[in-house]
C-alpha cells in the first residue's frame, strides 16, 4: 500500500494511491494514518479495503506527512562509503547516530525556509524506515519485523550551524522545514529489496545526487537492530538513513541552496518531493 495524508497543514486526511495513482479517500475508514494503523493489525486492516470502493480525490491537493505521530526522527550519518570519501571522512566502524527535531516536519512539497543567519543550507535524499511496532533490545534477525514501511527524507542541512558552531550536529538538522517527509509511505510488503533503490537529486533541474541504497555501510536491519539498543523506537518513529555523494559541500567549489532554489528529489518506488526554497520570514 501507499498511504498519504492530504490537504491544509494541521487539517490532513487520510487516503491512499491507487493502481493509476491516484489518491482514494479513507475518511470513511479511519479517522487518521496515526502510529497507531502502523502496526501489523492496523496495516491488514487497511488491506482489507477495496480501493476502487474508496471515493477519488479531485485536484491536486497539497500531500503533508504520510502519518501523524512522528515522536522522533534518528539520522544516520556518513553511512554511504561514496559520501563517506566525499566528506575525507573515514567510513565509521559503529554508525554515526543524531536527532533530528519533530519540529523539522514538513509535506514533502512543502516550501523550506533558509534560516536566519544562514549561509551553507545544503541538500540530502535520504530512504527513511518508518517503525510500526516497538523496538527495544531487539535481535538483528527480528530488525524487520518492526519496519512499517518507507518513505523519503530530504534531511537539508545548515553545514555552518552543525560543523562550525560546536560538535554536536542536531543544530544544523532541525530548523522549521528542514525534514521535508514523503509523498507516501510505502508499506514494506512492497519494498522487498530496500539494498537495492536507486536515488536521485537535483537542484534548479541540475542533477547533483545519483546513488543507491547498495552503497549503505549499515542496511536497514542493522540500523533497525541498533538503534534499539540505545534508545526505544515506538511506532511512528523514522530513522533516516544517510545520503549519497553529491552535497552541496562535498561540490568543488562548494555550493548550497538560496532562497529562489528548486530543489527535486526521488528514490525507486517510493516517489517524488519538490521544494522551493524561501528566506526564513516568508514562510
């Protein structure tokens, strides 16, 4: 399934894609896709229904965060071996895990603000796991168990705020819209090889990002397994799981987003987001 949440930010409905991909009104189903419908019961209850029963969508409404809920969102850094050289960092042995602010959130065609004072705003795709069940001490070989499903992440990123004002990286991470989540959430049946998706960005229609999930030092399950170790991943929790070469400060000479700037981004069946960038007081 693809499940999407729909309409004014705040006021969002649940609904799903079809076949022809189109969004299905759930309404009528369920109140909301909360971390609550992401647990296996929730999920084969919504398989249940016929989509050709739901009512269609008219238009083009604006898409939000696929589900409500989201109580934290666990970053992976350096966790592609190509970015990792990009960076001249060395490929970590245990991976690099940061917050992310809930506060981030926003529709994954949301526009996403510079923040004051900002002058090295950069780009990440990234494949987020969503948890549908929780997770704490778990085996490695349960990992998948807990995995809902996926999405994408644009994890954008102020490279002054998180390397030049301190060690810690969560400054740079988590400014109003700088966790652009979407458009749907692909439930996991449907992503049976999640090593195996391929990525893209671009800016102002310049490809700047080509990868794919095969170059992750830690795959899903491993980042799954361990994170639960440090901390309890419940449901509607994501953890976003690191980009492919091609940032802006990986460029020669560097380059990072300005307030004009289209940003457009996707990964192998799990679609597409596009974001304009604005100055922090436009939005």
């Amino acid at each position: 399934m693809k499940l999407v949440r729909y309409g004014r930010s705040g006021r969002e409905k649940p609904g799903l894609i079809d076949d022809d991909g189109k969004i299905r009104d759930l309404g009528k189903k369920i109140d909301d896709i909360s971390a609550a419908t992401l647990s296996p019961k929730g999920l084969d209850k919504l398989r249940r229904v016929n989509p050709k029963r739901l009512p269609l969508v008219g238009g083009r409404p604006r898409l939000g965060v696929p589900w409500s809920g989201v109580g934290k969102i666990v970053c992976i850094g350096l966790n592609y071996s190509d970015h990792a050289a990009e960076a001249g960092a060395a490929v970590p042995t245990e991976p690099i895990v940061f917050l992310k602010a809930n506060s981030a959130l926003s529709g994954p065609n949301d526009n996403v603000a510079i923040p004051k004072g900002s002058k090295k705003t950069d780009w990440e795709v990234e494949l987020a796991v969503v948890i549908g069940q929780t997770a704490r001490y778990i085996a490695k070989r349960d990992a998948m168990k807990h995995v809902a499903g996926y999405t994408i992440c644009n994890d954008v990123s102020e490279r002054a705020f998180q390397l030049e004002r301190g060690p810690t990286w969560t400054k740079g991470k988590s400014a109003d819209t700088f966790a652009p989540i979407g458009p749907w959430l692909v439930t996991s049946d449907e992503v049976p090889r999640p090593q195996k998706l391929g990525m893209w960005l671009d800016v102002n229609g310049t490809r700047m990002q080509t990868g794919n999930t095969a170059k992750m030092i830690f795959g899903v399950a491993h980042l799954v397994y361990y994170v639960s170790h440090f901390m309890t991943l419940r449901p509607g929790d994501v953890i976003s799981t690191g980009t492919p070469p091609g940032v802006g400060m990986g460029k020669k000479p560097q380059i990072f987003l300005k307030a004009g700037d289209m940003v457009t981004l996707g990964i192998d069946g799990l679609g597409r987001q596009r974001q304009n960038m604005v100055a922090w007081n436009k939005l």
